[in-house]
C-alpha cells in the first residue's frame, strides 16, 4: 500500500489551484468557471473513483513502477482487498486536496516511503501512468499540467539514492 500512497499526495497542492485568476479582468462567466475547485472540474466523486481505478490498475500492471515493491525489503501483497483500500485512500486523498468533502489522515510523503527504494526512473513510470490515465479521461490540458507539476515537486520526497 506504501508504494501507493505517495499517488495520494499527489494532489495535495490541487486544494489552492480553485480560484479567479490573478489578472486583473472583470469577472464575468469566465471567472465563475475559474472559480471552480478542481474537484468539480474533474466531475466529482464518481470522476475521481474513475481516474484512480485506472491509474492503479495501469501503475499496478506496470513491471517499470515496481508497484508492490518486489526484491525490496517493503514488498507489498497486491490482494483485491489491499488494492481496493489503496484505491479508496486515494480517492479520500485527491478528494480533500482538490477542494472535495473528502478527509485524508494519512503520512507525509518522505515517511512513507522511506526504504522502498523507489527510483527516479520507477518514479517517471508511476507519472507516465497517471499522464495516461488523465489522457484517458480527457482532463483539460492545465489541470493535467498542473496536477503532473504536483507530481514532479514531489519526487524529492519519494525517489531514493540507491
């Protein structure tokens, strides 16, 4: 589930993507859509479920991502159970950071992963993964920008000299 988790905080910067933007303009119907968390944007709960099922299966299938940790000492037992709790954390996760009802009270990023040895190239996997997954799902060019920016500042945190 660890190997999981740093997907979850992916979204954590997204809660302060949602406003008018910062020129100065008059705020019209563009700025009402503007105002928009990502959450909504994104379609809601339903949306978010969607986008995480793939991402997982997709990152899950992946031999690049490494995904239950195999030849690590935090090899992971990817059970339907185990994958669907992983699932439901990150929907609560990118729920609460894109500006949903949901509520995350999981670890940081640098705690979580710490000994799994993820690599820089496991790490560009996993991203690859979710640019596919928003690419499915058609999600507007700036929120997948801006979500796989998130990504990236992240990696410090997760990928592992080894």
């Amino acid at each position: 589930m660890r190997i999981v988790r740093h997907v979850i905080l992916f979204g954590c910067v997204l809660a302060g993507m949602a406003g008018c933007a910062t020129e100065k303009r008059h705020c019209g119907e563009k700025c009402a859509a503007d105002a928009k968390s990502l959450y909504e944007r994104l379609g809601g709960e339903a949306a978010v479920k969607a986008v995480v099922n793939d991402f997982v299966d997709r990152a899950a299938a992946n031999p690049k991502v490494n995904f239950t940790r195999k030849g690590t000492n935090k090899e992971w037992q990817a059970t339907p159970e185990n994958v669907q709790h992983v699932k439901a954390m990150l929907v609560l996760q990118i729920g609460e950071a894109s500006g949903g009802p949901q509520k995350y009270t999981g670890r940081d990023m640098k705690s979580t992963h710490r000994g799994m040895g993820i690599s820089g190239a496991e790490f560009d996997a996993l991203a690859g993964d979710l640019a596919a997954t928003l690419d499915k799902y058609k999600v507007a060019p700036a929120d997948k920008s801006e979500l796989l920016s998130v990504v990236s500042s992240m990696r410090g945190d997760i990928v592992e000299a080894r």
